[in-house]
C-alpha cells in the first residue's frame, strides 16, 4: 500500500494517540453516570439487566454506579408492581436536568470548535466524516472486504436515513 499506511498511522496518532481533554470526558461519559442517563432519557424505564447489557458492564458494577445515582438524587429504582422481582431504574426530575445540560455543554464546545474551522471546513469534515463511518458500517476486520454492490448498499441506506433525518427535522 502507499499513502494508506501512512493515512492509519496518521488517524491512529492523531485521534488515539493523543486524547483531548473533551475525548477523555466523552470517553468517561460512555462508561458511568452519563451513560446511564443519556440511556434512560432515550430509552425510558430499564431494569439494571439492561443497563448492564447497555453498558457491557457487570451487574456488579452498574448496582455500584445506581446506588450513587440515587444518593444524588439522579434516578429511582423501584419494583415493578406486576413482577415483584423486577426493579425498574427512572429518572429524576434532576438527573433529566443533569443529562440536559450535560448534553449542551457537549454541544457548545463542538459548536465552539466548529465556529473556529468555518463553514466550509465544517462541512467537508461532516461529509468525510460521515462517508468514513458508512465505511466503518460495513469493513470488518479480519473479514473479506465488502463488494462494490455491499459499499453501494450502505451509501444507499445512509442516504435513505439523512433523508428522512431531514424530513423529521423540517416537520420539528
């Protein structure tokens, strides 16, 4: 291969190799608290089961971690009335507020950082941005190579679901 060695090591230093302050809390926020509530906030009321399937963590750790979220007040577990050995986690009033404003913090220093590359830069690094990703969808490591019908497939769908991204956002 030519430039494509020097393209992964060059991806792998560059976003891998040195973790930003940001990455690092993305990162932490994909494991603990942050998680749990960005989960419940989209899904709805989980058992800790499905939070640790979630999380692929133990159910040891995820009673650790919703012990302390309820000591802050950020969910409740209650038993399920029609099961009584089932627990139901739920947000709190707080811990919507808490995923809310961590969600616009986040938000504004990606905007931030946006608004220092412009828009035109900010663009072209959504589109590649979005088309490496579609190839990530489909390249397996120590798999074959997708076929041109498979790749094609893929843009195809990523198309299909910008699409009707789009349309949900102009009916909101």
């Amino acid at each position: 291969m030519g430039f494509e060695d020097d393209a992964v090591h060059e991806l792998w230093t560059t976003v891998w190799g040195h973790k930003s302050v940001m990455q690092r809390e993305m990162v932490r926020g994909a494991h603990g608290e942050a998680f749990v509530i960005r989960q419940l906030a989209h899904i709805g009321t989980m058992t800790p089961s499905q939070l640790a399937d979630a999380m692929r963590a133990t159910s040891g750790r995820v009673s650790t971690l919703l012990s302390s979220m309820e000591k802050k007040g950020l969910v409740t577990r209650e038993v399920d009335p029609d099961d009584r050995r089932v627990v139901r986690v739920s947000l709190t009033d707080s811990g919507r507020e808490r995923g809310r404003r961590d969600m616009q913090e986040m938000r504004d220093a990606v905007c931030w950082i946006f608004s220092q590359m412009g828009e035109r830069r900010t663009r072209e690094f959504i589109d590649l941005t979005r088309e490496f990703m579609t190839y990530m969808s489909i390249c397996r490591p120590g798999k074959p190579r997708p076929t041109p019908e498979e790749v094609q497939a893929a843009f195809d769908e990523q198309s299909k679901r910008r699409e009707s991204d789009g349309e949900q956002r102009a009916r909101n």
